[in-house]
C-alpha cells in the first residue's frame, strides 16, 4: 500500500514538473535564460516526454474505436466461418500435382458470393478456376481471385478491377492434394477450435500497440525533429553572425530550438483535436517565436552589460 502511494506521488510530481516544463517552453520568455544552468540531455528528455504525451492521445483516438468495435467481433468470426465453411461448391475436385492444378468441372469455373451478401469486393465474380488459361488477360475474368494451373492471381485492390494482381506460384508446392468438398470442411473444422481465441488476442495485439507505439513512434519522431533543429540552428546561427551578433554558439540555439518547437508541436495537436488543417503551422510559428526569443535574450544580455558597466 505504501508503495503504491508513493508510485502515486512519483507520478503527481514528474507530471506537474512536466506541465511546468511545457507551460514555460510555451509562454514564459526568461524560462530560456535558465537554459545555460541547463544540459542537452534535460532538454531533449523534455522533448521525448512532450513527444509521447502527443503520440499516446494520437494512439487512444485510434484503439479506442476498435476497442469498442471488438465488441463485435465474436458475431462476425461465427457469421464468417460458416460463410466460409459452406462457399465451397458440391462436386468440385481441385487436384494438386507437384505445383500443377486440375479441375473436374468445365472451366473457366466460377465461384460467387451469395447476393444477400453484404459484399465489399465489386467483382461479378470472387474466384475463378481455369487451369486450360482460358483467357489471355486475367481482366477478362472479372474475378477477385483467379486459380490457373500453376499460379493464384489476386487483385491488389478489392474494389477496382482495374488494379493489377499479385501472383503466388504453386510450383514450389511439392507432393500431391486433393481437395473435395468432404476434405474442406474437415479443414474447417480443424480450424475452429482456434476461433475462439482470435478475441482475446485482437484485445491483447491492441494493448501492446496502445502502450508501445507511443514510445517507439515517439523516439523514431524525436530522431527527425532533432535533425529537423540542427539544420534550423545552424541557419539561425548563419543569421546572427551575418548581423555580428555572436551572443549565441550553434550549441546555445540548438538549446534553446529543442523547447521553443513545442509551440508547433502543439498547434499540430489542436489541429489534429478540431479536425482543421492550417498551412505554415509548423515552421512559421517556431521560426517566429525562435526570432523573439533571441532578440529578447539579446536585448536583455545587453541591458545587464550597460548596468554592470554603469557600476
């Protein structure tokens, strides 16, 4: 228990000392004069910290919605499977000679999805099997997935049949199968005991993506900002040294650059929460608030050496 409270005060803590961080980096101009007092390494924690409470609001807006549909997801296994165990037709046999297919039907045979079917794949038909290559371009099937002998063609995308198709050999299948309607359903059958567990690792697979992506995504993105300031650093410092202005080393903006680009971080973010989109928000705001800083820090360096020397 008291270690649980204590957890609990560690969090309160770093999360105030967090909020402070960010509300200085945002508002409050002689924040930055303490940065001297500061290291790199402070300021670049500070913008991991600020990168993963942006990617984990990021990440709950995706899961959640598919947390909440997961609901659903037992009906749909149960309406599937028996979609799938009963699409089979009566009478066909598919034989599998080392790569090489054969029919006992007349080909091109087709397989359709039922019309009561509420269907995503615009397609007249959802396979077609022609092991004599009846036709020369597979879009003269108007299939979804077309079987030839030794290859599966299946469109890139399920409602254009303009896609082109991928293609998978069964060359590389050696041995001999044969495959009825009797044969199929026991292959589903086989596969249904593990149906059942399909939830709780769509639950499971959500959690890990929910409390990892943050981190990882978060220091792949920090990875890109860092170099993003560097270059933005090193322009500014350009910039100074053209005007002799020399109060600033590249490290010293560089510093400073790593706090100042949260006001774009931000503004991204309330983008992103009001569903609008707003050009030139992401640099223009950070080049403009780096200029105020700088000046400011400028005039008051300035200000202190005229009073010292008035002492």
């Amino acid at each position: 228990m008291i270690k649980c409270v204590y957890m609990f005060r560690s969090i309160v803590t770093k999360t105030t000392h967090f909020k402070e961080e960010l509300t200085n980096s945002l508002f409050d101009i002689s924040f930055y004069k303490t940065l001297v007092n500061k290291s790199l390494r402070y300021s670049i924690g500070y913008l991991y910290r600020l990168l993963i409470v942006i990617m984990y609001v990021y990440t709950a807006f995706l899961v959640i919605p598919l947390y909440i549909q997961g609901g659903n997801i037992p009906q749909y296994i149960n309406v599937s499977y028996k979609f799938i165990n009963e699409i089979y037709p009566e009478g066909l046999v598919l034989t599998l000679k080392n790569g090489s297919l054969r029919s006992n039907v007349d080909e091109p045979f087709y397989i359709d999805l039922p019309k009561t079917s509420d269907s995503i794949i615009a397609f007249p038909h959802f396979i077609a099997i022609d092991t004599k290559n009846t036709y020369s371009q597979l879009n003269n099937y108007h299939s979804f997935i077309i079987v030839n002998k030794n290859d599966i063609h299946i469109k890139a995308n399920y409602n254009n049949e303009d896609k082109d198709y991928q293609t998978f050999s069964l060359k590389e299948i050696d041995g001999y199968f044969m495959i009825n309607k009797e044969v199929y359903q026991r292959i589903c059958d086989s596969i249904k005991p593990y149906i059942s567990y399909i939830s709780p690792f769509y639950y499971m697979g959500l959690s890990l993506f929910l409390l990892l992506f943050p981190l990882i995504g978060s220091f792949i993105y920090l990875f890109g900002i860092v170099m993003y300031l560097l270059f933005f650093s090193f322009l500014f410092f350009l910039i100074f040294n053209m005007f002799h202005i020399y109060n600033y080393s590249f490290r010293s903006i560089f510093h400073i650059s790593l706090h100042a680009i949260s006001v774009s971080l931000v503004l991204q973010f309330i983008q992103y929460w009001l569903r609008v989109s707003v050009p030139y928000t992401y640099s223009l705001p950070f080049f403009i608030w780096m200029i105020y800083i700088l000046i400011f820090l400028t005039k008051d360096a300035q200000t202190v050496n005229q009073t010292s020397q008035s002492d």
